[in-house]
C-alpha cells in the first residue's frame, strides 16, 4: 500500500478526492490528512494580495470576514472529517488531524512515523508565497526526505 501524507487548508472538493484517490492506478493508498486552519492576519493579507492578481476583488473583501486562530479549528476539525469520509468512500484508507502549531515540523514526524511514499500538498495559489518558495510544498520539499507533489484544489 502506498502511502501519502495530504496536506490540505479545506476540505476536498469531490473533483479532489478523485484525484488524489486516482493518482497512483489500481494500487490500493492510505493518506495521513493535515488540515491547517485558516490563519492569521499575514495569511489573510497574502490571500488576499493573491485574489487581487487573480482579479478576484470580492473575495479579496470576504478574506477579514472568515474565521481566524481559535475560532477556525472547528471548521477545520468539520473540514477534516468530511475529507476523511470522502477519501474513505473512494475506497481508500484515511486518518487525520488538524494542525495545531508548527505545519512543517508536525509534516516532517507524520512522514517519519508513517513511512509516508510522498507528501501532497493540496491548496489554493497562493502566488507571493510561491514566488518567494514560502509555500508549504516549497518549505517541504527541504525537511521531510520523500518527493513533495504540489496541486491545485479545485472549487465545487
């Protein structure tokens, strides 16, 4: 069984979960899900600089009106449950946490302890930070010793 350790800031979308489910054939896979909450003000601010490039100005408007810190864990704990439902209705096996602190220390000791094949890292553009290699996938591909996939989510 193959084993990837997805990274992720909402919960898959249905066109996700087919993806990831799909990417390596017939062999069966087992993820490890890390749900970041949504962040703090740097986050909203480099979200909303991306949704400006992308000519989405409203959404950019919407990014101080979403939950942040403490508030958003119980979206995300939701998020979580119902992208660990939807991988597992694909067939394949799945466990998962919400991220409390550091993202990429917790990803280097989930790939350690799980013996994890490869790190997804499964997210929105966010054009700064990857133009500044300050993504996660970025980040990752330096700590965890196993190849980092970067994809795309994509919206219902």
């Amino acid at each position: 069984m193959f084993t990837s350790v997805l990274m992720i800031e909402k919960p898959l979308s249905s066109v996700d979960v087919e993806f990831v489910s799909t990417l390596h054939g017939d062999e069966g896979v087992s993820f490890v899900v890390l749900m970041q909450p949504r962040g703090d003000q740097a986050d909203v601010l480099l979200r909303a600089i991306d949704d400006v490039a992308l000519g989405q100005v409203d959404e950019a408007v919407r990014e101080g009106e979403e939950p942040r810190g403490e508030e958003a864990k119980p979206l995300a704990q939701r998020g979580l449950e119902v992208t660990l439902e939807a991988l597992r209705a694909r067939g394949s096996e799945a466990v998962g946490q919400v991220i409390e602190d550091h993202p990429l220390d917790l990803l280097t000791s989930v790939v350690s302890e799980t013996g994890a094949d490869e790190v997804i890292v499964l997210t929105a553009p966010h054009y700064v930070e990857e133009f500044f290699h300050r993504d996660w996938a970025s980040r990752a591909r330096h700590k965890v010793g196993v190849p980092v996939l970067k994809l795309f989510a994509h919206n219902e």
